[in-house]
C-alpha cells in the first residue's frame, strides 16, 4: 500500500517536471533578430515611398515651368499680332481718307467733263478760259494721261504720263489741269513737296477753272503739315477771291475746324 503510494508520488512529480520543461520561453535572440530585420524593411519601404514623391514632385515642376514658358511665348506672340493689326487698322485708315479725298476731286472733274461734252468747241475736258489746243498730238497725249485716271485708274501711270506732257508742252493750254491732276496724285501718296508744287504752279494760271480748288489744297497741305498759318492763308484767299463758289465753302469750314 505505502509501495503503491511512492510510486504515484513519484510519477506526479515527473508530470510537475516535464510540464515546466515545455512551459520554458523561447530564446530572447529570437525575438530580437525578427523585430530587427522587421524595423528595417519597414525603414527601407519608407525611404522608397520618399524617393518616389521627390521624383514626383520634380517631374510636376519641370512640367509647370514647360508650360509657363509656352504661355509667355504665346502672350508674347499674341501682342506682336495684336500690335500688326492696330498698325494695319491704323495705315487703312489713312489709305481710305486719301482715296476718299481723291475721287471726290474724280467727281468734280468728272460733272465737268460731262458739261465740257454739251459744247461741242470744246475737247474732252475744258481747257483755261474756253481755249483748246489744235494740236491733235497735244490733245491726245493730255487725253490718254487723264484716261489712265478716270479709266484705268493706273494712277501711277497717270502720273508718269501727265510729267512727260509737261515736258512735251510746257506751253499747253492743258498745263493748269496736268499740274492739277499731278497735284491731287501726289496728294493722295502723301508727297506733299511735289502735291505743293503742282498746286502752285495752277494757282500761278489766273484765269485757271482749277485755281480755287488749287489754294485750298494748298491749304490742306499746310494744315496736314500742321502750319496752320499757311492753311489759314490759302483758305482765307479762296474765300476772298472766289465767294459764293464750293471750294470757298469748302474753306469756310475748314477755316472754322482750324479756329
């Protein structure tokens, strides 16, 4: 009985044993090499996510300051067109109120010309004082000069053509309408020393149907030279010499836009 009794004491405390034997912890190494390479793969996973926002972030700068040049470039090139245009604009203006002026004197010469076909004495367009020359090749070297005006409106051609009538016949009865016409050609090129010229040499004709509209564009001459003495001069003298006429309405007013 005691025997059996030792004996199961002995087998509880070999059970006691092994229990704690199996219970004991694991190695302290081990734990600390698998949080160890566990710190430094989430380190090296960080380090990447960093590297790759730096790139990121450099490509987004690079792309912004890209697009930054092309909008100056294109604000630049946007002026310049903007700048060409007003200049255009600005230069058919010009080119519009010159022609304007010119065929306006087209039209004056024009209601002439169809009074001058009524008499039958006289050539195509009426000469200073009713006069007209017999001279056939006079008549029609001062024709074809005006036809190129009227007609072909090659006024270039004109102006060559009217210059070497001059030449030709310096003592034409058609001198004060040839300085005439050259005078409004030159005019509408802005060649006011030749347009000046002209005008002058048909105010020198007395007796010249072309006078009074001479001394105003005279006056015109001067005002867009801005001399504005000399435009009063002209106005003012086709007024007093020729009143109740259209060229001294003309100057009227404009003697008034100068005041």
């Amino acid at each position: 009985m005691i025997s059996n009794y030792k004996r199961a004491v002995a087998l509880t405390l070999l059970a006691s044993a092994a229990s704690v034997s199996f219970a004991a912890p694991a190695p302290v190494s081990d734990l600390n090499s698998n949080s160890a390479s566990t710190s430094k793969s989430s380190s090296s996973a960080k380090e990447t996510e960093t590297e790759r926002l730096e790139r990121l972030l450099r490509n987004s700068n690079r792309v912004q300051a890209n697009l930054q040049q092309q909008v100056d470039e294109m604000s630049l090139d946007m002026s310049e067109l903007r700048g060409e245009l007003e200049r255009n604009n600005h230069e058919m203006r010009q080119l519009i109120d010159r022609q304007r002026e010119l065929f306006i004197e087209l039209d004056k010469v024009r209601s002439e010309l169809a009074k001058a076909k009524q008499a039958p004495a006289q050539p195509a367009e009426s000469a200073p004082a009713g006069k007209y020359s017999s001279n056939q090749d006079e008549q029609k070297a001062y024709q074809s000069a005006v036809d190129l005006i009227l007609k072909n409106k090659d006024y270039d051609a004109a102006t060559v053509a009217l210059e070497q009538f001059k030449k030709d016949f310096p003592e034409s009865v058609y001198s004060p309408n040839a300085n005439y016409w050259l005078g409004q050609l030159y005019f509408s090129k802005k060649k006011d020393v030749d347009s000046a010229k002209a005008f002058a040499a048909v105010v020198a004709y007395k007796d010249s149907n072309k006078r009074a509209d001479a001394l105003v564009k005279l006056g015109d001459i001067a005002s867009r030279n801005n001399s504005t003495s000399a435009a009063k001069k002209y106005y003012q003298q086709a007024v007093d010499e020729y009143p109740n006429t259209s060229s001294a309405n003309s100057a009227k007013k404009k003697l008034s836009n100068l005041k």
